[in-house]
C-alpha cells in the first residue's frame, strides 16, 4: 500500500498538514482541505480557501498565496477524507492518516536512545520533536473519524518529554474522538517503546 508520493513543491515554507478532497469544495468547506486534482483550473478562484493542492500536472504559472506541490509522481492511492502532510522542502506527500483504516499510527519522532539491531527505523540524530510535535497536534484536530486502535510509535516517543503528554491529552480532549460518555479517545491508544524511562 502506497502512502508516499512527491513533486516540486511551491508556496510554503513549512510543512502542511490537510484533509484530501478529490472533488472540489464550496468555500466554506474549504479551510482544512488540500485538493488533489489531475488539471489545473483555469481560473484561480477555484483553489481560493484550500490549504493545499496537490496535481501530477506540470504548473505553467504559478498557483499564488497557496501551498501546493506539482507534477506529483503518483496521485492514485490518495481518497477523500485522508490526512497529509505536503513538505517544502522535496515536495515529499506523506499520508499520515487513514480514516478508512482501522489502524493508525502517530509517529513522534525519529530519533532514538536505542540501537537494536533488528530495528526497521534507525535513529537519526537530529531533534525533530518540536516539528513532528505540532504536526501530530494538527493530525488530531483533523480526525473525523477515529480508528479502532491508534498507536503511539517512533523511533523513542519518551524522548519528546512533556511532549508526549501534550499528544495524549489532546487525544483525550479532541471532541471528534470522544467516546459517548465523552471519557476521552475511544479507540484503543497503544504505545510502542523501548525505553525505561516511565519507570525511573
């Protein structure tokens, strides 16, 4: 199952996190979605509100005020209703959510205090707990739907500190993934670890 793709990116400076729409949106619903088009419009106006856009065409113009990555390798494994993150940087797509999987995952950071051997995610040394942080926070916000089981993974989430306890208790306050009694996340929220560090 694909969930990467990547193009050039333009408009952005600093990663977007959006809702994929494959149709387009009256503007009012259009705050949180990044449209995924095959064309671009002719007329501006028709991306007017979106937070992103997403096309494998080749821009001939440049989209204004809007951050969007173009001549996209793959398209095809993006629906209506996924999570992205778009990347400034090498137009790298990611899609970070699945709301039509029962399964998710919200990685919190690459970095690790471990090197084991059968590890399939090398640590990198490089603190990306801020960045990944306020990314999860956004992917949170945006779950429409929460799945049956959510995991809590990295490389080492018990690096990120107070970090990890800012994620979690917005899973327990987000209302979109409240259970009826309204005692928190509904789904069951694991977490994957290899440090001590809660038993210190």
């Amino acid at each position: 199952m694909r969930l990467t793709t990547a193009g050039l990116a333009n408009g952005f400076s600093k990663g977007v996190v959006g809702v994929v729409s494959r149709v387009p949106l009256p503007i009012e619903a259009r705050t949180d979605r990044i449209l995924v088009a095959e064309t671009v419009p002719d007329n501006p106006k028709e991306l007017f509100g979106y937070k992103g856009f997403l096309t494998n065409a080749k821009l001939e113009r440049q989209i204004e005020a809007l951050p969007n990555v173009s001549s996209v390798r793959d398209l095809d494994h993006l629906r209506t209703d996924d999570i992205v993150a778009m990347e400034p940087v090498n137009g790298f797509v990611r899609t970070v959510y699945r709301p039509d999987s029962e399964h998710n995952v919200i990685f919190t950071t690459e970095r690790c205090n471990s090197n084991c051997l059968m590890c399939s995610q090398p640590p990198q040394d490089r603190d990306d707990t801020g960045a990944l942080t306020e990314r999860n926070l956004e992917i949170i916000r945006l779950i429409d739907r929460p799945p049956t089981c959510l995991v809590i993974t990295g490389g080492e989430p018990t690096l990120l500190g107070g970090r990890l306890f800012t994620i979690i208790a917005a899973l327990r306050t987000c209302p979109k993934t409240q259970d009826l009694k309204g005692t928190g996340f509904s789904p069951s929220v694991q977490y994957c670890s290899k440090d001590a560090a809660f038993s210190r």
